[in-house]
C-alpha cells in the first residue's frame, strides 16, 4: 500500500511498526464505473432517388412530297402597230420688209461764245485797329453804414367784409374742329388719284366713278375731300388743277364738300 492511498490524518501521526501490523487495511471503494455511452450516428440525409428514365420513342415526320412547278399560260401581246407620221402643213411666213432709215436733221448747236474773265476788286487790307489804353479805376473808399431808424409800428384797419359775386356762367361749349387727317389709308386712293391726273384734258367719264366711288363710299363729305387732298400732295400732283376735278367726282358719287372747300395747308 503506498502513501498516496492513505487518509490525510495518518500521514500527520506517527505509529509504531506493530500497530501498523496489527491494523486492518482500509477499505477503499472501487472507482465508480460508468460504461462509455456509443458516440451518436446520425442517419445520412435522404437524396430522393431519380426516377427512372425513359427513352424517347423517335420522332417521325412524314416525307416532304415537293410541289409540282407552276406552269402559266404563255403571254400572248397584240401586235404593235406603229403610228402614223404626223404631217403639218408647211407654216409660210411673210417676206421680211426692210425698214427704211430713219434720216435724222443735223443737229446744229450754237457757236460757244467764251465767257469774259471775272475780274475781282482789289483786296484792301484793313487797318489795324487802335485800342485806347486801358486807365485803371482808383480804388474806392469804403462809405460808413447808413443806420435806418426802425420804422413805427403801423395798425392796419379790419376791411368790411365783401359779398361774394356769384360764379359767370360757364362758357358754351365751342364747335369741334373739322378733322383734317384722313380716316383711311391714302394708298387705296392712289389708283383714283391716278384717274383723276389723267382726265386734266379730257373731262370726267366713267371710269373716274366707278374708281373712286367704291373707296369713297364708307366717308362723309368732309373726310372723303380731304383724303383726296393728302393723296394728290402724296402724288406730287398740282393741287389747283386736280382739286376741282376731284370736287366734280366727289358729287357723283353722291358726296357734297362745303361750299369753297380749300385743302389745308
């Protein structure tokens, strides 16, 4: 029995080699025993099983038969007739008359008579001109300051009271002035005017009428006059000679200016 075994008080006392002898061994219990436990297997994970396969049977189409060529009729065209030659009759063309020469007079111009020298006037030169000498002003002595005595104080009256006049009446009201600008554009009249230069010496007809009326026809009296006025100053026309014509046109087609219409200015 070694030492190891023995209880921790008996390594403390000391006993003779008789006692020992004499004592009885101690009981020692066995180890207790505990069968090993089988390690733990765990099944294998289930792989589902592929069904079985089966083979295809082949696929079997069914023979390609070819289709019988088309065959189409012959194309059969009419026969082409060619057309007959157009024929004109030959195009006569009248001789060709020399124009005689046209024969000009001369041409005389008058004999160039010279023009005499232009004879300038001698140039006098001026005299120099003299100024006086120039006198300084003596200095000026300064004068005392003028004291003015304040003025009394003046008491001013209380006015007696005024009536009040009554307002003038207010003045009538003037007569609007005649408009002097025409209400349309100008360039409609251009092609009247135009009949109107022509007819100086030949006199109104109808072709002025039928012109001018139509453009004239939505104005009054006044304003159809004076569109006529600023489209013959626009036409650089002499004013004096187309006016009264225009007046006479303005009448036929049913317009009446004011008597002694003049255009303004």
């Amino acid at each position: 029995m070694s030492i190891l075994s023995l209880p921790y008080s008996s390594l403390q006392t000391t006993k003779t080699p008789s006692q020992i002898a004499t004592q009885a061994p101690p009981k020692v219990k066995p180890p207790p025993h505990s069968p090993p436990k089988p390690p733990v297997v765990k099944p294998p994970p289930y792989v589902p099983k592929p069904p079985p396969s089966t083979p295809k049977p082949p696929v079997v189409h069914p023979p390609v038969i070819p289709k019988p060529p088309i065959v189409h009729p012959p194309i059969v065209y009419p026969p082409v007739i060619p057309k007959p030659p157009i024929v004109h009759p030959p195009i006569v063309y009248p001789p060709v008359i020399p124009k005689p020469p046209i024969v000009h007079p001369p041409i005389v111009y008058p004999p160039v008579i010279p023009k005499p020298p232009i004879v300038y006037p001698p140039v006098i030169p001026k005299p120099p001109i003299v100024y006086p000498p120039i006198i300084p002003k003596p200095p000026s002595t300064p004068k005392p300051p003028v004291v003015v005595p304040p003025p009394p104080p003046t008491v001013t009256p209380k006015p007696p009271p005024t009536e009040t006049p009554c307002p003038p009446p207010p003045p009538s009201p003037s007569p609007p002035k005649a408009q002097e600008t025409c209400p349309i554009d100008t360039l409609k009249l251009g092609a009247c005017v135009d009949v109107l230069g022509g007819l100086v010496h030949i006199g109104i007809g109808s072709s002025a009428k039928d012109t001018c009326c139509p453009v004239l026809q939505g104005l009054v009296d006044l304003d159809a006059a004076i569109c006529l006025c600023t489209t013959i100053k626009a036409k650089l026309l002499n004013i004096n000679i187309i006016l009264p014509i225009a007046l006479e046109v303005l009448v036929d087609c049913g317009k009446t200016p004011p008597s002694g219409f003049q255009c303004p200015a």
